[in-house]
C-alpha cells in the first residue's frame, strides 16, 4: 500500500534525502505537502517534481513568491504559511505519514498534532523528545500514533533491539542492559580546549563524516548535538539515563549499539549517509533500496572508540545534567542552546560562549515541573529570553568578538 507523506523540512538535507528515496519508489510513496521556512526557490523546485497538494513557508511574503512562480509553471500546488499552517498538514487527513526534518523548538507543534491525530511519525527532529519528553510519548500512546527515529543512532538502536520490542515491552526486561550512542567526535575532537576559542562558524561546519545544515553541524562540534540525542534516547527507549552511554568512534560506520545481559553487543553498520535510516522508516518492517553504497568491510582499516572527554565537550555534560535534573531542565537547555549557536554562527559570540551561555540560562532558571505543555513551553521562551540577554552582556563587554574570542565562567561538575 503507498505511504503519502507530510514532509516538515523538505529544503534541508534530511529533506533532500527523503525526497530521493521517494523519487526511488514512486509505486511506495507519494507526497501530500512539502515545507521550507524560507528557501522558496528550492521549494518550489520541488514542488514541480513532486507535485504536493500543499507547500508551506515562513511567512506571507515568501508564500506569494513561491505561490506566483508555481502558477507561472501550471503548477496547482497550493501555498500556505505560518506555524499554524504547519500544524494543518500534519494531521491532514490526506496524508499518513509525517516526516519531521524541521530543526529546532518549531518542529515541536506539528509533531505533537501529527501524535494526536494518530499519525505514523518519522522523527528526525529531536528537539521534540527533547523539550516535552513524557508528555510527547503519552501523546503517541494515547492516540495510536506510531513513532519511527530517523536519527542515524537512534534508527540503529532501534534495529538492534529484540523483535518484542514494541511501544508496549519494557526494553530492560528484554534482557538490554544499555544502548551505546556512537559520535563522530565532530571536527575539534582533538583539538586543545585552548585553541577552540578562535574558531569559525565555518570551521565548526565542517564535519568530517556527515553533510548536515550548519545549525546540527555546530551541534555536533560542540556534542550538543549528541546530548539532545542521550535524552532523546531516554525518552524515545524508555531506559533511565545512566543505561544511555555515549562512545566516540570517529569513522562513523558503527552507528550505535545495544548492550544486552548476557554480554552480546548488537551493532549496526553502514556507511555514513542519512538515505539508510530514513529508508529504514520510510519503509518499516520492510526495506528497500536506499541509493546507498554497500559497507565494503574490507576496505575500513580500523575501528576505533574513546570515551568523551567533557572537558573539550562541556555541552555534552551539561545536556546529560540537564536530562538528570528533569522537569523544565532540558527544554531550558534546547531554547538556550538554539540562541547561542544562532549568536555563534551570525559571529556575535566566540564558540567556547555557547556552552557558558547554556550553562548560565540553567543555573539561571529555576527548574520546575514539566507536567503540561504550557510549562514547556513558559520553560522555553524564558530560556530564549535570558540567552539572548547574555548574548548581549557577552557583545557588549567584549566588542571584539566577533573572530571567536569567548569569555569564561565555570561549568558545573559533570
């Protein structure tokens, strides 16, 4: 039976990616609606190859560029904009399969409408899991969504796990002991803490193994990237934190592992391209071709693995204290994460800042209970509103940093 697909994100790359494998299997998938925030001319390019009912943008003025130049073309996709519209086409009814590649706190509406309207979710944003933690997966449950990671790491957990494993089964009782998260290490892993205060939003862009957007790109140097995944593994696998570990393996081939009681390790491999897990999903219980390169073991000349060093890595450990505190704590993290890389990447503050800041909104802000969506949500724009102030403290006491200089206040103990 074909899937039709909502896909929120469809510009960047996990959107280019799923949209390759849709190209691949026009008999499985079809498309209902496509969005972008602002890239308007990629959207509409994909709009005339795909031919959605529905695209949605950002704003007003975009929707009428895009709307004018898909009428120029006989195109009758229809253009809306706006969070609002986001949150229509997820749980259109037209479409059951909603693909969620939006970065960020704005994929947290459109995927919570897409668990109530009892959608089968492709999670690729895992900002969601991140920020409303128990209350997205009781939204899931209560309304017979089903819930699929993208995640490269989380995608191969979830391969790895016993068949039993389903939203029912308790993973601990299946006889896992942990799940093990594989990182890059990103492009700084072994550089001096030292030396990491004059980098460049472009430096800290270009990852070794994966091509991603800039903002997970920053993610990943600073292992933010890899915290978010730490709590979005607690959640999606419901296993308490201390049995979520975090291994460097800089090849990027082992893609995460499952640890189970009676000392196997169950791993999954691949070389490293986002088509795999998000065929994978697409296609869940089945599979399919991803476009994607056999793994020729035969050619990789080692496998290596080290633990994460939170000294280089600070949002690391503080993305992991923020997942043991609970309540508000890790959707204060997000919010305050996402103004600080935003401030790194526009060259307003150094990239050593980005952790300061985070870790200046978490002692900031009280840490309360998570228990409905509204607190969430209190939770995150009081950390937005107090990172943009530090941003501003950080500017305006040194005016020079803009080339990366950073200015140093002591972590927590991780």
């Amino acid at each position: 039976m074909q899937k039709c697909l909502t896909l929120l994100g469809s510009t960047g790359s996990i959107g280019d990616s799923t949209l390759d494998i849709v190209a691949r299997h026009p008999d499985r998938f079809s498309v209902y609606a496509l969005s972008a925030q602002r890239n308007g001319d990629k959207l509409v390019a994909q709009c005339l190859r795909f031919r959605p009912e529905v695209a949605v943008v950002g704003d007003a003025q975009t929707a009428a560029r895009v709307a004018s130049a898909l009428r120029a073309e006989g195109c009758k996709t229809e253009v809306m904009h706006g969070p609002e519209a986001l949150v229509e086409v997820a749980r259109a009814s037209q479409c059951d399969t909603v693909v969620v590649a939006i970065v960020g706190a704005a994929g947290l509406a459109p995927t919570l409408a897409a668990a109530r309207a009892g959608k089968r979710i492709l999670l690729a944003n895992k900002e969601a899991l991140v920020m409303s933690g128990q209350i997205f997966m009781d939204t899931v449950r209560d309304n017979g969504a089903i819930l699929l990671p993208v995640d490269s790491e989380h995608n191969a957990v979830f391969q790895c796990l016993p068949p039993c494993a389903d939203k029912e089964a308790k993973l601990l009782h299946g006889g896992v002991s942990k799940i093990i998260l594989t990182a890059s290490g990103g492009p700084f892993r072994t550089r001096e803490p030292a030396t990491l205060v004059d980098v460049t939003p472009d430096e800290a862009c270009q990852h070794p193994n994966w091509a991603m957007g800039r903002k997970i790109s920053a993610d990943s140097a600073t292992m933010m990237n890899k915290g978010l995944e730490v709590i979005e593994a607690h959640w999606l696998f419901e296993l308490p934190g201390k049995q979520v570990e975090v291994l460097i393996h800089p090849q990027s081939v082992i893609h995460s592992m499952v640890s189970y009681a009676d000392g196997s390790v169950l791993a999954q491999l691949g070389n490293p391209d986002m088509r795999t897990p998000i065929a994978h999903a697409l296609a869940f219980p089945d599979r399919v071709d991803s476009g994607v390169a056999q793994l020729d073991l035969a050619q990789i000349v080692q496998l290596t693995f080290e633990k994460p060093d939170f000294k280089r890595f600070p949002c690391l450990a503080l993305a992991i204290q923020a997942m043991e505190a609970g309540g508000i704590a890790s959707a204060a993290l997000n919010a305050a994460n996402e103004i600080a890389v935003e401030a790194f990447l526009e060259r307003r503050i150094g990239f050593m800042a980005i952790g300061e800041i985070v870790d200046r909104v978490l002692n900031a802000l009280p840490n309360t209970s998570a228990a409905a969506l509204d607190d969430v949500l209190a939770a995150d724009a009081n950390a937005r509103r107090l990172a943009t102030g530090f941003v501003t403290g950080l500017t305006a006491s040194a005016p020079g940093c803009s080339s990366g200089c950073s200015i140093h206040s002591p972590l927590r103990p991780s």
